[in-house]
C-alpha cells in the first residue's frame, strides 16, 4: 500500500511560484532555515525581486530554489552541492519540472555514530535513501506541502502549518555527486526531484493572498496536530493514511472556510468547490487504504515481531483493501486457530521464512497474556499506535507514570480514556483525541469490516466527554481554567469536521452529568454555567482551601516604629528625597513591613520602582531580629529572579522548578508535574517572588509540595499589572481582587505605591509604564504619551520613530552604538560590542514577537551577521561549524527556551538545572575528536560551553544535536521571555500591532530596564494610546473560577465580577466602577460619548490629552474628567498641570469635572445633575 509524503517548504510570498519574493527583504520567515540564513543575497534579491528561476544565472540561484517552485508552471535548472563538511563534492545539475521541488529525508541520514552528526558510507546513505522513496508510488502517494515555525502565520515556534495537498506523480531517479580523489565512490544526493499533478488535483491555501490582500488568515490556518508531528520532522519524512485523514480533514475545513468567507479567489484557473470536491475524493482512498485496523502492526512489535509495522503495511493493508479480515486472520493464528502457513502466498520466500521467525514469537508472547491483556490488544488495533504508545498503555507501572489512571477494562469500555489521559513519554507523544475518534467512527467503507469494537453514534457520550477535555486542556494552554458550556459547545462544533461532526445536547449531559464528572467539573447554577477540567478545578480548590486556611491566623504586630528603625539603618546611606516624599515613603514601607510580620499568609505588591525588594531585605532582618533564626524558603519562577532574590536576602534561593524537582514533583521525561507522589519541604518562613508568573497548575503544585505544617508566614510577592502566566490561570491577581473584597482580608495586602528612588520618582519611563497600570489611573497618564509624540521626552527615555524596517535597523544600529558607547570610526566595532556582553544582562533589545521584520528571530539575524560575520566564516572553513539552525559561534548570546537538567563544569561535574530563559554567553566551541586514556578510546561529538549570566560560576556543555531544543540566540527576545529579568538598558520595538501586543506587555516591556529604555515606535504613539484600554488586557481576558467566577467578556449581557471587569451598558470597558456610572448615566440621558478619545491642542498637533469622555450635544462638544484621590499629593499635582492644558488650549469652558468622595465612592445623583446642568442646559 502506498505511503505518503511530508515535504517542508521556506516560507514564500508568492506562493512558492519558481520566483524570487516580491519582497525578498521582508520575508524574515523563510531565516529560520541554516542554509537560508547562511547563503541568501539580500541586495541580489531585491535586485531580481519577483523574477523566475529560469531567468537567474545557475551559480546565483537562492538557497531556497529546491523548493521554490512547488506550484510554477514553469520548469528551471538547480544545482546540488555537498551536505557533508569537509567533502566538497563536485555539484551536479538538475532539471526541475513544472510544479516540482527537491526534498531530503534527513531525519533517515543520522549517523548511529553519536560522536557523528550523519551517515558518511555512500553504500549506507544510498541503502537508507533506497528505503525511503521506494514507499511512495507514483500515482497514489500524496504529498503534504508545510513550513516549519519560520512563517508568518503563527507565533508559537513548535506549530507545523500545512500550506498545500498534491498527488505525486513523478519521482526523479537517483542523482550523485561528482568524483574526486580520496571520493571515488558514488556518492548519492540526498534529495529527490518530486512532481505533483498539478493544478489538475491538489491545493494550496491562499495565505499569501490573503496577506496581500489584507486580511487576517487567522481562520484558514491549518495547524498539523502535536500528534502528528513525528510525520513533519527532518524536512522530509513518510505520513501514514491514519494521520492523512486527520490532516485532509482538517485542509478540507479551511477550504471551507474560504469558500464562506469568499474573499479571494482560487489562483490557478480552478475553484475553491473543484478544490474542495478533489479533497473530499481523496479523503475516501485515503480513509480505504487506512482500513479498520492500522494498529496491528503497533501491536504485533509489541507482542515481539520485528519490524511489525512494516508488515503490516506491506502485506497486511493490502489483503485488507481486497476485503479480507486481516484482523480475524492475525487474532486466529495468534489463538493457533490458524496455522501461520495461511499467508505464504502473501510475501515472497525470503520474506515467508522471516514473518515465521516473528510470528511463532508473537504467537509464545500471546500465550502468556491474560485475557484482558489480550482484550486490550484487540481494541487497540482500530487506532494507530506506535509500540512505544502499545507499551504504555498496556504495561501497569507505565500506564500510570504516564497519567491514564484506568484499567485495562475501562479502557476496553472506553478507548476514548485514552485521549482524556495520556501524558505522553519522553520521545512518545501522547495518544489524542483524533487517532481515538477515527478508530471509533470510521468511515462508512469500512465500517462494515468487523473488529473488536462496533462503531458509535457521533454524539455518544463517551465522545462528547472526551471532546470536552480536549477543548478545555486548549483552553487552559491559553490561559483560561474554565469555559462556559455553551463556548464549549461552539468550540467542539467548529473542531470537527462535517463528516464526523456532532451536536451536543446541555440536557443529556446534564442528564448523564455523573459520567462527565468522572473528568470535567459543572458549574450549573452559575449565569453562564460553565464547566472546567476537574484536575483544574481540585487545583483551584486546593489553592483556595490554603489561602481561606492561612488568612484566618494573625500574629502580634512588630510596631511601626520597630521597621521605620530598621529602614533608616538600612537606608542612611541612601540619597534622601524631599523630606515630606521620604517620610511617606519610608512610612508606607513600615506599614507594608508590619503586614508581612502580623499575617500568617500576606501579599507584597506594587508598580515597578516602588521599593519591593529594599522591603524584602528589611523584612528577613527584622524577622531574625525578633524571631531569631529559622529557615526561610526563597522562591522565584525564574533563575534571573532566583539571582536577585538571592542576591536581596543574601540567602540562598531556588527556582520553583528546581524545588518542585528536587521532591520529585516533576516527571523527568516529559516535565510534566504530578499530582501525587512527591516529597514535602517546608520552613518557617516562604517567600515566593514574582508571582504574578506563575501558573495555576505551578502554584496548585508547589502547594501540594510545601509542608504548611511547618509554615508560619507565606508570603507572595509581585506585580498584578504585568503579563499573566505562560499557562492555566493568573492566581496572584485573583489572589489580590478576593483579598480586596473584604475590609478584614484587605489588610493582608502589604501595597507600596510611593516611588523611593530619586531616579525613579522622575522616572520618565517608569511615568510611561505607569500609563499601562490596570487599576490606578492617574492624570498624568495622557501626558507622558503625548511628550512621547512630540519627543520631548528625556532622562532615562529616548525615542524614535520609524516607518518601514530600514529605518527600523539604522535607528536601532545607532542606538546599538551610542549606548554600548561603540566606536564609531571603527564599524564594526568587534572588542566594544564584545565587552558589553561581559555582563550579558548589561543590555537587551525587546520586541513583542518572534516574526515579522521587528521580530527577535530578524533582529538577531541582523546583530549577528554584523558582529559575528568573521567568526561564522571562519568556523565553516576550519571548524567546528556553526551550530544550529541559527549558527551560532563562540560569543553569541544566547537564552535557554526549556527547563533542562544537565551536567555542569564547575560543580565537580554534578547535575545543574537550566531554567527556561536564563540568558548566557558562548565562551567556547570545540570539534569532534578522541583520545585514549589508560588504553580506552574516548570520543566527543561537536559540543560548545555556555556560561550563564545567573550561575557565572559553572559552565554547561551542549552537544551539536541539543542545541535548537535547548538555546536560541538572544541579542534580541520576546517581552514575554524577558518577564522576570532586568538589564541596565533596554530598547524596546513596538510595532504599530502585533498578535502578541497587550496592556500588560507593554507596562512589562517598559519595566524591564534599570538605567535606560530606548523606545524603537513604529510610525506614531497609536500603539501606545490603542493598547492602554481596557480590552487589550490578556489578564481581564482570562476565565478564571479562583474564589469566585470571572468570565471575559465577550459580550454586553455576559454576568462578569466588577472588580475585575468595569463594562458600560454600551459594552465598553473602563477603568473604573464610577466611569461606569458616569458612563451609563450619559446613556441613560440619551447622551452618546467616546471613551478616551485624544483631544488635540491648538498650537501643536502632536500635543494632546485623553479626557474620560468626550461628548457631543447639539453640535457641542464637551470633555469630562472624573477624579479620585486628590487627597494624594502626587495625583493632585498631576491633575493640575493637566487642567492646566485645558486652560492653554481654550477648552476650560467645555471641560466637566466630577470628583469621587472622601470615602472613594460617587454620588449618581450629583453625576446627573452635573450632566443635565452642563450638557443638557437644564
């Protein structure tokens, strides 16, 4: 039976046409690729922008001309060069057709040598490649066209995107290199010249025109499933018909998709429907050829046959397309019902002798089996399983590491347990939802075919539960820990393809609601009910119970007056502000200390430059003083946070990952934590940093780890106004709105709001963070924006505006050399750029993505070819070759992307613990070589040390093959990445949007620096004033159900908790409860405004403010401005120089002001009658 074919492509705006890119400049995506980054021509291919291959002289071709013309019409002429260092075979020419690409099987070509990278015996490499395209047939066999993270489409780095469909129908002979002396051997290129019958059948999905075009791909995008992807790996690799029915299913609902939205056409003389009805014909060979069991051959290895899967493919799926039961034929001759002689005519005599040798194998590990063991096995062979996957599922101890708390016999009950469960192995993923539900209702040409397991009903309950978990395990990746049902429900819907869809109905399930809360929780009286993961929901649980647990012990205060004689002492040396802001200062900080001292649990928090950390250090002072010693758990999610944590306190400190892992909390194959099972550690006292970081499922794990017999204060520490966590949850903010509700529990919130630094109290970037906060608004907040659009901005800000990347790269090179303090008469200057990465946190360029032309991936590309040129070029000539697929040489900064156990130097070679977005410096690479020490030979592969900015003391060593798993380099990084860490400068790209862009991004982008930010804004302060409002949090854009339901609001008449969420009756969210009032009182009156709408002044059209409301009467327009704590000097002082402005600018006699009382509440009374009075003329 034929095999099919995953090819990737680089990323092309032409739709992979045979031409060079319309605009070669801007594709950054394709720079993801080694030799892409390495050979591409920029000037030449902007010179030839948009031009054929048959028009480019052969030894100029761009490196991505094997795959360029994937869909031309035209034909053209490549040349192959050697793969292989240290060759250099002579090149060899080759003719590609029309609608052809070159493609290569690199995950076969490894060396079983691990001191090798590749194969290097031509016979070996010609016997493997022989094996790899002899499975495909031509005629038969589809080819799955996709690109790898280098694309545009997608910001998280492990998604696969499909981008096309073919039929191959021509497989080019093998090709070889040139000879030469010492290489008189044929060697074999590794790739081959694949054609697909194009357009007559086949795809590709419009992304480049819908880009063009200007509209968002967002809805047509098809994502290869996690599942899926050991068939998109290595560039090349064989897609079996089960996982090609998943994925034509998934191609067939974007088609769709583009067939609703109608929006572009199709580009090759055909239409979407001709497209749509070729997916679905194909879709029904495809699902044939699958047949009812493709699991035999996982479960067959697994009783002992070598090479099971092969067999099954080659001679059990055949006998199955010509309607023989191969699964009655197997299970017989297992159960010697059958003599195994039954299939000889099926395989030729070589093959015969082996496939008895094997099956007289299975045959004795079948007899030892129980009989539900045996069961199992049955079912199993209607899903496709590796025979890691077999194993795990049916061996005990590993169906349990792996988290499918289930027997044998509720499995054989309910496969579908499966998908619910499984928590994959180290190199298995885990078995998903899509490999279950083919086996459960497949298509209706074989459903006939009788097995162990009958087909079910698409809405059976099995199937919906199982949907759910699926749906909410998505969800919580994105943040949220629970979904109203009847989002649930819309979100199953739209996964499913027509032919398998299903309609859930709220009164069964609520009818059969015990069976679902075997796995999910409800919430039914809830307005909207809603629903999570019931491992979600006993994490909640847990977390709440502690919190409810802790609040309730206080202890007898310290006094203020025992801090405020600690904080002089600590402070005397310390540069004294104004007597009167030093006094408030140093106040707050003895309340907030005394806090932290009276309450068993108690929360540490404020806006950046308020003194969090002098507070802490003072904290674990006085507590040895009155307490006297006892031992204090230092925690922080990352090791830039453990560092300064450790360097504050002088004690030492962990990363909550390492704590967790050294309890055993943590599953060292897949990282994953455990709900039981761990050791428990507790002290006296537990400070856990950062913890606005950190994820529900981290915290609800670090809970169950902690003894809280042992712990007399808990204390978390953060600020609830930067990025919420990378996962389920946002729980310090939860933790914070619940503590507020209550007078009592208020109390717990030690809250530090008075800046204490001189150089942070006229901090003009600390001001423009500020403008970002969630919950204070101060008046100043319009006018450092707009000083920021008429660049009088000044001290620790500097900013600059550009309109395209070209000035985007100049101002930040400038902007590279003035604050590294380069030499400029010496560009570029290696030893200055070398020395400011002495200390690799010294400076740090932050952008809010990972693509697009302002993204990290280019921006890292551009800094490392200036200033690592030299050092590339020279590690290819004389080694060890750059490593990784973003060449990476001795010097380069790089970031840790994984939490990783390895081997240190330094530490007498024990294990050490890298956390995910540590950031380092190459200090050394080394060549493959070997020794022999006292008569044994020792051999190393290509390997490089990494020197880590926050354990300077030790070194970790990365093999050649570790390195894209484990680093990236790290001149520039994401915002998010950089959450948790500092760095004494710090230039900052806002684009004018990005998919990742968000209130909370940009107050921690603004925040991450110590000396200086230098704001990179593309074209005008829109991002700035834009992302300010409510509705681009992501924290208020989560669903939550931490102490009480919070629910995003997606629309007017959504239920959601005003503490958290302040929505007009109009549907827009303000800051403020007495906005909403204002707001809802203008409705009432019949009065229309506009929310934050910039009002410029007269004399400078830069200069402008954001009034509350801007209304418009009877061609009238008046400015409202409502205010809260003008008992607070600073907020008085602000709102002076901003009435101020109004006067200047002629709008004091249109300018409205109402004023919260004393207490913080509003009067709607006197609202309304100021509206009437001063708008309606009543």
């Amino acid at each position: 039976m034929p095999i099919h074919l995953s090819a990737r492509l680089a990323w092309h705006d032409s739709g992979w046409n045979g031409c060079i890119c319309k605009k070669p400049k801007l594709n950054t995506s394709c720079m993801v690729h080694e030799h892409i980054r390495d050979e591409r021509d920029d000037e030449f291919e902007e010179q030839f922008a948009g031009r054929h291959m048959k028009e480019i002289e052969l030894d100029r071709l761009p490196p991505c001309s094997r795959d360029i013309g994937a869909f031309s019409a035209e034909g053209f002429e490549i040349i192959h060069h050697d793969p292989l260092e240290g060759r250099d075979l002579p090149p060899e020419k080759e003719y590609i057709p029309p609608y052809s690409f070159c493609t290569s099987p690199y995950g076969r070509m490894f060396s079983e040598d691990p001191n090798k990278t590749w194969e290097s015996d031509p016979k070996e490499q010609l016997k493997r490649l022989n094996e790899f395209w002899e499975k495909l047939e031509e005629g038969k066999s589809l080819v799955f066209f996709y690109v790898n993270h280098g694309n545009p489409l997608k910001e998280e780095k492990s998604d696969r995107i499909l981008v096309g469909v073919g039929r191959i129908s021509k497989i080019a002979p093998q090709l070889y290199f040139g000879k030469k002396k010492g290489y008189e051997e044929k060697y074999p290129i590794w790739s081959r010249c694949i054609t697909h019958n194009f357009p007559e059948e086949g795809i590709r999905l419009p992304y480049q025109e819908y880009i063009e075009a200007g509209y968002d791909p967002s809805n047509i995008i098809c994502t290869i499933p996690s599942s899926a992807r050991p068939h998109f790996l290595y560039v090349a690799e064989h897609v079996s018909d089960d996982v090609a029915v998943g994925i034509l299913e998934r191609v067939i609902q974007s088609v769709r998709t583009i067939i609703s939205e109608n929006k572009v056409p199709e580009p090759y003389g055909k239409t979407w429907e001709y497209r749509l009805e070729w997916l679905n014909k194909v879709l029904g060979e495809v699902w044939k050829n699958r047949g009812r069991f493709p699991g035999i051959g996982g479960v067959l290895e697994y009783l002992g046959y070598n090479n099971g899967i092969t067999f099954h493919r080659t001679v059990l799926s055949k006998m199955e397309a010509d309607g023989e039961n191969v699964f009655k034929i197997i299970f017989s001759i297992l159960d010697c019902e059958l003599d195994p002689s039954v299939l000889k005519d099926k395989m030729a005599s070589e093959g015969y002798e082996l496939y008895l040798k094997n099956i007289n194998q299975a045959i004795r590990v079948w007899k030892t089996l129980p009989e539900k063991r045996r069961k199992l096995l049955k079912v199993l062979c209607h899903f496709e399983l590796s025979p890691e996957q077999v194993e795990r599922i049916c061996h005990p101890s590993k169906r349990k590491e792996a988290g499918i708390d289930a027997s044998e016999g509720e499995i054989i009950a309910n496969p579908y347990l499966l998908s619910e469960l499984d928590e994959g192995g180290k190199d298995s993923p885990p078995v998903d939802f899509e490999t279950i539900d083919r086996g459960m209702i497949p298509a209706h040409e074989i459903a006939e075919m009788e097995g162990e397991i009958d087909p079910i009903d698409k809405n059976d309950n099995r199937r919906i539960r199982a949907l759910f978990v699926k749906i909410l395990k998505d969800a919580s990746q994105e943040g949220d820990t629970c979904l109203p049902i009847d989002e649930a429900i819309r979100r199953v819907r739209r996964i499913l393809p027509e032919n398998r869809s299903c309609d859930p109905d709220i009164d069964i399930i609520m009818h059969n609601r015990k069976f679902y809360e075997e796995r999910i929780s409800f919430y039914p009286d809830e307005n909207p009910r809603v629903i999570s993961l019931k491992s979600i929901r006993q994490m909640e649980c847990e977390v709440r119970e502690r919190i409810e647990k802790m609040v309730k012990k206080e202890y007898e205060s310290a006094g203020k007056e025992f801090w405020l004689d600690l904080l002089d002492e600590e402070l005397k040396d310390v540069k004294v502000l104004e007597e009167e802001v030093e006094r408030r200062a140093r106040e707050e900080k003895a309340i907030a200390l005394d806090k932290l001292f009276s309450f068993r649990f108690s929360v540490l928090t404020g806006r950046a430059g308020t003194g969090k950390t002098t507070v802490l250090k003072v904290f674990i002072k006085g507590l040895e003083k009155k307490e006297g010693r006892h031992p204090i758990l230092l925690l922080a999610p990352t090791g830039k946070a453990r560092v300064r944590l450790q360097e504050i306190t002088g004690k030492e400190a962990q990363t909550i990952h390492q704590f967790l892992m050294s309890l055993g909390w943590i599953k060292e194959d897949t990282y994953s934590f455990k709900e039981r099972g761990g050791r428990k550690q507790g002290a006296t006292t537990v400070i856990i940093d950062e913890a606005s970081m950190i994820p529900l499922d981290l915290l609800a794990t670090l809970f169950r780890a902690i003894d809280f017999n042992d712990v007399k204060r808990l204390i978390l520490v953060g600020d609830p106004n930067q990025l919420p966590p990378i996962g389920p949850g946002r729980p310090f903010v939860d933790i914070i709105k619940w503590l507020e509700v209550s007078e009592e529990r208020e109390k717990r919130i030690a809250r530090l709001n008075q800046r204490v630094r001189h150089q942070d109290l006229e901090s003009q970037a600390l001001k423009l963070a500020d403008a970002f906060l969630g919950d204070t608004v101060s008046p100043g907040d319009d006018e450092i924006i707009s000083k920021v659009a008429c660049r009088k901005v000044a001290g620790d800000l500097e900013v600059y505006f550009w309109n395209d990347e070209r000035e985007l790269y100049k101002l930040l090179d400038d902007a590279l050399k003035k604050h590294l303090e380069l030499n400029r008469e010496k560009d570029p200057d290696y030893d200055g750029f070398n020395k400011s990465l002495e200390k690799p946190d010294s400076w740090q360029i932050l952008s809010p993505t990972r693509t697009q032309v302002f993204g990290t991936t280019e921006l890292n590309r551009i800094i490392q070819r200036k200033y690592r040129y030299g050092l590339i070029e020279k590690a290819k000539r004389s080694g060890p070759r750059p490593f990784g697929e973003q060449q990476m040489v001795t010097r380069d900064k790089v970031i840790q992307i994984v939490n990783s156990r390895r081997k240190c130097q330094g530490n007498g070679e024990k294990d050490g613990y890298v956390a995910n977005g540590e950031v380092g410096i190459i200090i050394k690479t080394y060549k493959r070589g070997s020794w022999r020490y006292r008569g044994r030979l020792y051999r190393e592969p290509d390997r490089m040390d990494v020197r880590f900015s926050t354990q300077p003391k030790v070194v970790y060593r990365y093999r050649r093959h570790e390195v894209d798993e484990n680093l990236e380099l790290a001149y520039a990084i994401t915002v998010h990445k950089a959450q948790g860490s500092d760095f004494d400068v710090v230039f900052l790209i806002l684009p004018q949007n990005a998919k990742t862009m968000s209130r909370e991004l940009l107050y921690t982008g603004l925040t991450r620096f110590k000396k200086k930010v230098i704001l990179l804004i593309e074209k005008d302060v829109n991002p700035l004033i834009t992302f300010r409002k409510p509705q681009y949090s992501e924290v208020l854009n989560r669903n939550t159900n931490l102490f009480e339901l919070a629910v995003r609001p997606e629309a007017v008449d959504l239920p959601h908790p005003e503490r958290l969420i302040h929505r007009t009756k109009t549907g827009v969210l303000v800051r403020s409860k007495s906005e909403v009032i204002i707001a809802n009182i203008l409705t009432d009156l019949g009065l229309s405004y506009e929310y934050e709408k910039p009002l410029y002044s007269k004399t400078d059209p830069r200069d402008f403010r954001l009034p509350d409301f801007t209304i418009k009467y009877e061609g009238e327009e008046y400015y409202w401005e409502h205010l809260g704590m003008l008992e607070n000097p600073e907020y008085r002082k602000e709102w002076e120089k901003k009435k101020k402005w109004y006067e200047e600018n002629g709008y004091i006699d249109r300018l409205i002001i109402s004023r919260d009382k004393p207490d913080g509440g509003i009067d709607s009374k006197e609202i309304e009658e100021i509206a009437r009075k001063k708008i309606l003329g009543e």
